[in-house]
C-alpha cells in the first residue's frame, strides 16, 4: 500500500515522538524503528528538510520532532518521501479515455482518496495513545535509551 521509505519514515516520526522532547541520536532509532543503518539518515534528512524534524549536532544532539505530534498527519509524512498517486487520467494511455476513467481505475482511485483521508485525519499523537494491546510501530522490548550522551 505504501512504499518501504513510507513506513521507515512514519515508524521514525513515531520514534522521534516517543521521546517526548528529547532528542533522539540516530542508532537508538536504527535500533528501535529497525529501519536499515545506511538508510535511516536519508530519511532523516528529507524529514528535516521538510520541517517535520529538528535536528542538532554533537554533544546532546538528536532528532526532535519540529511540531507537535498532534499536529503532524500520517498523510504529512507519507507526502514527504513518497507521495500518494492518484489516478487522474488513464493509466494505460488511452486517448479516448483521457480523464473519464473506466470502472476499474475510477474504483482503483477511490480506494486511494479514501486510504488519503486515513492518513489526512490520523495525527502521530494519535498513534501514540491509541488503546490496544500493542505499543506503537516501534517500542521496543526493553527500554532503550534515547539519548546515552544525555545520561
């Protein structure tokens, strides 16, 4: 439904947001979101430069969320490494079709506007205090700490 780089990205938002504020160094999220090591700090850096994180250098450095978790959307994140695709014309070229989509890829598209209202309407805040039975995305087994230079 949505790519790897999607869901690495939402399960380090959900990471980032975990620590309530304080900054979050890049291997406590490597091992906490289990997002691969080389790959993580690409998608750190399209969160930064899309304002969603603050990040901070050396001694007491990490990542902080740059707004609050109840002001970003699923859908926030997910735009920002890979976009929804919505179907506006005809995906297999052709002409006649144009933008009156057929049955299959009209139906295709609603399914993707729904899933975009989803993600539109469901806050990181949401997925952090959401009750069940299973902690979010990326809490780990035992407790980890999120920032060791802090300590």
């Amino acid at each position: 439904m949505i790519s790897p780089t999607a869901e690495y990205a939402l399960r380090a938002i959900v990471a980032i947001a975990q620590g309530s504020g304080e900054p979050v160094i890049t291997p406590t999220l490597v091992e906490m979101t289990k997002v691969p090591a080389g790959y993580l700090p690409k998608v750190l850096q399209t969160l930064r430069k899309a304002g969603l994180v603050n990040s901070k250098r050396g001694l007491g450095g990490g990542f902080t969320l740059a707004r609050s978790a109840e002001s970003i959307t699923v859908l926030d994140v997910v735009n920002v490494v890979a976009p929804i695709k919505r179907i506006d014309s005809c995906p297999l070229g052709i002409e006649t079709h144009g933008t009156n989509l057929c049955p299959l890829h009209k139906r295709l598209d609603e399914a993707t506007e729904l899933v975009e209202q989803s993600f539109a309407s469901t806050t990181i805040e949401e997925l952090l205090t959401a009750p069940g039975r299973s902690t979010p995305l990326c809490q780990p087994s035992s407790p980890i700490k999120l920032n060791p230079q802090l300590e």
